[in-house]
C-alpha cells in the first residue's frame, strides 16, 4: 500500500542546446550548479529531495500547499538567477505537481504520481507550472492559488486521461478570470477529449486553415510547398513544423531566425530556436521576429 505525497518534478528546458553549445565539461558543471541551487530551495521550504535525474530534480512534500508554495517561489527566485546567467546558459525551469500514491523503497519512490509529474514537466513550456486536479482540491483548505484549468490532457501509458491546471505565478498577471477557488474541479465538467490534441486552427491576415491530427506532421513557411503559407521575407522557407505525437500538438522550430510563442493568459513569451513546445489552449506565433517587432509576421492558433 502507497502512501500519499505530493511529488514535483522540476527539470532545466533547453539543457541540450547548453552541451551542444558548451561542451560537456562545462554543461555538466553548468547543470550540477543549478539544479543543487533548485534542491536547497525545495529542501528549504520542507520537501524532501528524492534524487537528481540528470538536469532534473525529484522532490516530494507532505501536502500540497507546501508543494505549491515552494514551486511559485522556485519560478519567483529562478528569474533573478536567469537574469543574471550567460545566454549560452541559460534554461529555464518547468515543472510539473502531482498527488497520488508513491511507493518509497530505499530512500527512492516510484509510482503513478512520479510518472505523471515528470511527464507533466515535459509536457510544459519554459517558466510554467502544471499540476493535476487533486494538487488543487488537496490545497482547498490552505489558500487560493491563481490556476487556469487546462483539462484533460492524456499521458503517455495511461488509458486514461489527467485533469491538469496551470499555475500562474507572474506577480503581474492580473486577469480575474484565471484565479478560480481549488474547490472549483468540482463544479466544472470538462469536455472528455484530450485537451492538448485532436485539430489545430491557425490563422493569418485572411487565410485560415484547420488541421486534424491525421494530417500531421504540416509545415509553416514562405515556399510554396508548405501547407500554411506566410509570405513575409523574415519567414524562412520551412520555418516551423506541426506534429502530433502521444496526444499532443508540437511546435518544432526549423527556421534561420527562430519563433516566438504566446500563450492566452499570460506567461512569458517562449523563444525557440531549433527547439520545440507543446500547444495547448490559444495563442500566436510569431516567426523570424519578436513580438516586440509590431510589423512581424504573427500566426495565432487555437488547438481543439
């Protein structure tokens, strides 16, 4: 019989790049400084460090308010020390919340709650928090935590599919109709389809176009040749692929001068160079130039 913990799993986006860029000599010590950084954070606000799993870090905590309390102020703290890191360093944090029933064998644990919440922090952007639905009732008691309710999402090797939130930890979101009360899971009935996946709609000055998992993978790009054209100098001719892969809509940029993502209510904004995230909800894409660039190319995008 398992006993019930919250479990977090918290890993560094972008590591690849970083040994790509480095070496391994100097990732590795890049890496080791960060995540044991990560692991007396956790440690001091009363979770328990189970193991290092290369640039991640598996802590668990008696209760969820802790838990959630402890992974605000590691995103908090984390921008001071990302401010501060070489660009050729620099990876954010993502991190994923799960309650459930862990098996603890000679000081490790294992079980469902661990698997979903390394698969959650997988699943999430850069600077993003994701937990599933019993985090959020377990924290009914304590104090409201500002989350969004993302839905069911499936998780590799489950058959059935996990209720996720995100946790908004910004000090600057303001928007009223993101702090839902924890107790909320129970008056909502989302929809039983997987919330990351089944079609994505993208749109673009006047062209529109809606794409179905089966359909996937699509290109985005300037060469005619692609299935969602954008013809802007500063889009390469391949600039993004879209996949479908375990359930999900994928980004995987493939341009000369990268991508930017926006997702609807908040966040930061996600630069990908060479690298990918996972779609969820609404939001726009800006290719080969920022969103700062009033005149950049932008797609916006709805995954159903």
């Amino acid at each position: 019989m398992g006993i019930q913990s919250t479990v977090v799993f918290a890993d560094l986006y972008g590591s690849t790049g970083v040994f790509e860029a480095l070496g391994n000599a100097k990732a590795t010590e890049a890496v080791t400084k960060i995540t044991g950084w990560v692991a007396k954070k956790f440690s001091a606000h009363g979770g328990r460090v189970v193991k290092f799993l290369g640039d991640g870090v598996l802590v668990t905590f008696q209760d969820s308010s802790k838990a959630l309390g402890a992974v605000v102020d590691m995103q908090r703290s984390y921008q001071l020390v990302l401010s501060n890191m070489p660009p050729k360093t620099y990876m954010p944090l993502r991190i994923g919340v799960v309650r459930g029933d862990v098996e603890v064998v000679d000081d490790d644990c294992y079980g469902d709650a661990v698997n979903i919440a390394a698969r959650l922090s997988e699943l999430t952007g850069p600077h993003q928090i994701w937990a599933n639905s019993a985090v959020i009732n377990d924290n009914a008691a304590s104090t409201e935590m500002r989350v969004r309710l993302l839905g069911p999402i499936h998780i590799r090797g489950r058959s059935e599919p996990c209720t996720v939130y995100q946790v908004e930890w910004q000090e600057d979101v303001n928007s009223e109709f993101f702090t839902i009360a924890a107790t909320m899971d129970s008056q909502l009935d989302p929809e039983p389809a997987d919330a990351l996946g089944g079609q994505i709609e993208l749109s673009w000055l006047e062209t529109q176009k809606t794409f179905k998992s089966y359909e996937m993978p699509i290109y985005v790009g300037r060469s005619r040749q692609v299935e969602f054209l954008v013809n802007d100098a500063r889009v390469s001719r391949t600039h993004v692929r879209v996949d479908w892969r375990n359930g999900c809509v994928v980004l995987v940029d493939v341009s000369s001068y990268g991508s930017w993502v926006r997702f609807s209510g908040g966040g930061a904004d996600l630069l990908l160079r060479r690298e990918e995230c996972v779609l969820h909800g609404r939001g726009e894409i800006a290719l080969g130039s920022p969103f700062s660039d009033l005149s950049a190319p932008v797609l916006t995008f709805s995954v159903l």
